[in-house]
C-alpha cells in the first residue's frame, strides 16, 4: 500500500487507539439539518483481520464508489452520494431529485417512513495486492482524524493530511469476513446499537467476529 500513489505513511491501529476511534464515530449523531447519521464505515473496516490507517496526500486516488446514503426505516436506499462518471446520466434522469451538487434522492423511493444518513466504507483494490486479499477503506471524521492523527504525531496543522481507515481480510488463512458489515444497509441495521466492536480482545467485546486477535 505504501507504493500507491500519496500514500506517504501506513500504521496498525492499536486497540486503545480503534476504540477512541469509534467512541468518537459514534457519539456524532446527526448531520446539519437534524437528520440521523451512521457512522458504520470504521465498523465495517474493524471487523476484518487487518485494521490500520493510512496517511496521505491530496494525490491519494480516492475510489470512484459512492459512500454515502440515505436509507429510510424499511432499509430501502432512498438517495446517495454522486460519482463524477455518473453525474451526466443522473441530470438526465426525470426521477432524480438534486439535493446538493453531490447528493441525490429518488422521487420514486420518497415515502412518509424516518430515513437516516449512512456513510460507509468503500471497497480498496491497489496495485500489487496480494491474491485472496479484501480491503475496504473509510474517511472518518475531522475529529477522529486529528484524534488519530495525534496519537501518531501526525501534523495536519495544514490541512494537507487525509487520514484513510483500512481494513484487510485474507491477510491471515482464519480468513472468516462478516458478509452483513459489508452492504450498507445491512450494516448500519447490525451496528447501529452496538457500543463495542469486537470480542476478539481487540476492541472490548460485543461482536459475532471470534477471529485472531490482530
């Protein structure tokens, strides 16, 4: 990983060091405008066998995948984030409805039901990546960057940092993935309530994952 491009720097998060990290993912609970936010990307990074964080630059390649959704009570994706290739396709779309020049809802899925925002992580593939490997990433927030970035003696007094959340299966042959933390929607329902990610000593209990403790 660290032979991609604006990748200048890769640590293993350690468990003191993930649990602040999530306290501090979920204790935001809402974005501007009142509505509820999951914060299930880190979740779906710390249940795989690897978790570390990669520091870069602006010139880190971000994947093309969308991250961010709103999904309503029934689970049905009602709008989400908009990628650059797909842009054109949406505008042309009747049932399409703009909320900003990145966010978009689907007239056809409005409904009377609660939604939430969720953001997730997005799956990784990198030049060289070893075979068997899966790796998704996640952007936590400013908050939880500087947290991290801190704990490492990382210095972001610039702004110039983007502080990366990843998470590797395959790395170990236990390989045995959580399929749910992978959808968002299934994700955000299985994480929502859970104050503590993992029970494999690494994160202090409450998950099904009963993997090695790395």
């Amino acid at each position: 990983m660290l032979s991609q491009k604006g990748v200048f720097r890769i640590e293993a998060l350690d468990a003191e060091t993930l649990m602040a990290a999530v306290r501090q993912e979920m204790s935001i609970k809402k974005v501007s405008g009142g509505m509820r936010l999951d914060n299930i990307g880190i979740m779906q990074c710390a249940h795989r066998q690897y978790i570390g964080v990669m520091f870069c630059n602006s010139e880190f390649e971000r994947p093309k995948k969308v991250s961010m959704f709103i999904v309503d009570t029934m689970g049905t994706v009602v709008g989400r984030e908009v990628i650059e290739d797909e842009r054109e396709t949406l505008h042309a779309d009747p049932n399409v409805l703009w909320l900003s020049d990145e966010m978009v809802i689907f007239v056809d899925r409005i409904s009377n039901l609660d939604t939430r925002f969720v953001i997730s992580a997005v799956d990784y593939t990198f030049d060289g990546m070893a075979e068997g490997f899966h790796a998704a990433i996640y952007y936590p927030s400013m908050s939880t960057a500087r947290l991290i970035n801190r704990k490492f003696g990382v210095d972001d007094s610039n702004d110039d940092v983007w502080t990366v959340i990843v998470g590797i299966d395959g790395v170990f042959p236990e390989s045995n993935p959580i399929p749910d933390f992978r959808d968002p929607v299934l994700a955000s329902e299985k994480g929502r309530d859970v104050a503590r990610i993992g029970a494999c000593g690494r994160c202090g209990g409450g998950s099904r994952w009963r993997g090695p403790p790395w």
